[in-house]
C-alpha cells in the first residue's frame, strides 16, 4: 500500500526550508499576470514604493492565463505572491493550484475595464455590432442557406462582412490565447454575435460544446493576428498601419486617445461613462490574487494590499481611475476592501 503521506510530508518540508530562507532571498513583491492589469499594478507599485518604506514591487506582464499557471505553481519564495488577471480564475485553475500546495487564495476585484476595437485616427471610425465582430472574424460562419450549415470564413473585406463598413480588409491585430483579454472578447464580443443566429443560439442547448466551438473559434487564415501580450505595441501598429483594427483594453485607449479611436459596438462607444454604466456591452472585470501563506513571510505584502483597496487607489476620484480603470461601486469596493482585510479565502461558488 502506498503511503500518500510521505510526499506530503517531504513537500511540506520544503517548504519549510524554502520559508527559512525567505528574508533573505527575496524582500519585495513579485506580481505577475494580465497586461491589461499591468499598468494599473505599476502606478500602485511605484505609489507604493515612494511612500512605504519598502521595496518596488516587481511587476511583470504574462498574460492572465500565463501569470495564473506560474502562480499556481506552488508556495514559496521563488513562486510569484500576487497575479493580475483580467477575467476570474477557472475552477480548473483552482484545482491545479490545490495540486502544487496553492490552498488559501483571495480574490481582488479592483474594477472594470472595456474591449475595445480601434483603429488609428488617421482612419474611418467603425460603427460595429457584436453580429459583423463575429463574422469579421470567427473561423467559420453560418452559411447563405440558413440551414445550419457552416463554411470556412468567406469574408475578406469589412464591406463583404456589412455593406454600410468600410471597403478595406480585415485585419485585425489582437491577444493570443493565454490572454484574459482574449478570453473575454470571444465570450463577450464574438459569442455575443454569434448567437444571433438562431441555429447557433438552439446548438447552445443540445450541444454546449459544439456551440462554444462555433462561438469562440477565431479565423488562422491571416485576417486576424496575434500580436502578443503588449497592448502598447498594438498601440503603435496601428499608428504605422490605418487599414488595421486592435483589439485591447479601454486604459490603453484612454492613454492613446491622440492616436487611436475606439469604434463603437451596437451604436455605444467605449467611454469611460458607458463602460461604468454598463451600456457598453464588451466589458468586463479585473481582478488579481493572493497566495495567503506569502502575506506574513513576503516584506510589504499587507501594506501593498492596503495601497491597492484604498480610496485614494481604486476610488471615484482614485489614481486608478485618472488612468482608466473604471471604479467599483462603493459597496462592492468594501467588499472586497474587507476580504482583503480579514483574508477571506477564495470561494468558486459563484462560477
């Protein structure tokens, strides 16, 4: 019979060890995870670092799925304390962190942020609905019929897609897959035209993952690409190409506006109001997380915290907010204010 509690025991001390050596080996934050996030955790961190006493904190953008999978790795000095991400933990995601020893984490939610598609001002403005993002840019579409067939993605220019679009190709320039920002998208933006059609909407029912497969299954033949994990060089793609469209979070259209414009999606712009409100339909939370067992080993950690659900940080009038972030209602601000404070653990019921 084998005994499971051996590598429990061998990987708890080491852990142990690796706690022994904690001062010494690291005294300041290590934060990964979502870019979107990103510029948000640097102004807390440099807030932090000027008037703290303590170190910087290292921030580093992965990509959401990217900063999850290296903070769930396990507990310990060389594991990163914190991850940005802009969409919620996967239950699967839980359950590989439970795996590496990753038991007790808490969940921040710091705001909201919009999707946005722009392009660069030196171009037409695009007036879009969810139904043209889908068919601009899924792999395969509903075909004339209207029987429920599909075929490959036909659809080369954005007048083919809707005769009232532009007579330019589709190109658009956007998040790989390990990106919260394309996560949300596809759900929020793609799956959002997608079932307008009524063959897809009643796949939804008797096949979920087939209707997923159709939703969410963006085109690999060149009119959409990958253009990695910074949204600044999206930013700058889009200046030197006029014809291309950009797929990134509302911040960064907010500190590019001389450059970029946002289209609007379903007649709603992308402005800091709308997305507030809600008006605006591609939008989604952001979020990061804390490995419990870091906070009284790591130097810093239950300040930075403190900096980062304060009212100065993520308030109506916060810092956050004067560089895009879209605040929290007051409540829910408290909420998550006092998970914070009493380290509330992470609960999935509500996924």
């Amino acid at each position: 019979m084998i005994n499971k509690s051996i590598p429990v025991a061998l990987a708890a001390a080491a852990l142990t060890s690796g706690w022994a050596q904690a001062q010494s080996s690291r005294d300041y934050i290590s934060v990964v995870g979502s870019s979107t996030v990103y510029p948000f955790a640097t102004v807390v961190a440099e807030q932090f670092g000027k008037t703290s006493g303590f170190k910087t904190p290292k921030i580093e953008s992965t990509g959401s799925g990217g900063g999850l999978k290296l903070f769930c790795s396990g507990v310990g000095v060389e594991y990163p304390d914190i991850t940005n991400s802009s969409r919620r933990i996967k239950a699967s995601e839980v359950e590989g962190c439970a795996a590496n020893g990753v038991t007790d984490i808490i969940e921040v939610k710091i705001g909201y942020d919009g999707i946005v598609l722009a392009n660069s001002k030196a171009s037409q403005s695009f007036d879009l609905s969810r139904r043209d993002i889908f068919n601009a840019l899924a792999k395969d579409v509903p075909n004339a019929a209207g029987d429920g067939g599909f075929i490959p993605n036909p659809y080369r220019t954005w007048s083919e897609v809707n005769p009232d679009l532009p007579d330019v190709e589709i190109e658009v320039l956007g998040p790989p897959p390990t990106s919260g920002t394309r996560d949300a998208f596809v759900e929020l933006a793609m799956e959002g035209g997608c079932k307008t059609f009524d063959s897809i909407a009643a796949l939804k029912k008797s096949d979920s993952d087939a209707y997923k497969a159709r939703c969410h299954s963006v085109r690999e033949d060149g009119a959409f690409i990958e253009a990695g994990e910074n949204d600044n060089l999206i930013v700058q793609k889009l200046e030197a190409n006029p014809a291309a469209l950009g797929i990134f979070g509302f911040s960064f259209l907010d500190q590019n506006a001389d450059k970029v414009q946002g289209s609007e999606v379903d007649g709603v712009a992308p402005t800091f109001e709308n997305i507030a409100s809600g008006e605006y339909p591609v939008s989604r939370p952001l979020y990061f997380y804390v490995k419990k067992a870091h906070i009284d080993v790591i130097p810093g950690m239950k300040e930075y915290l403190a900096e980062f659900t304060s009212e100065k940080a993520w308030g109506d009038e916060g810092y956050l907010a004067d560089k895009g972030m879209i605040p929290m209602p007051t409540e829910e601000r408290q909420q998550f204010a006092d998970n914070v404070a009493s380290r509330k653990n992470l609960s999935m019921a509500a996924n």
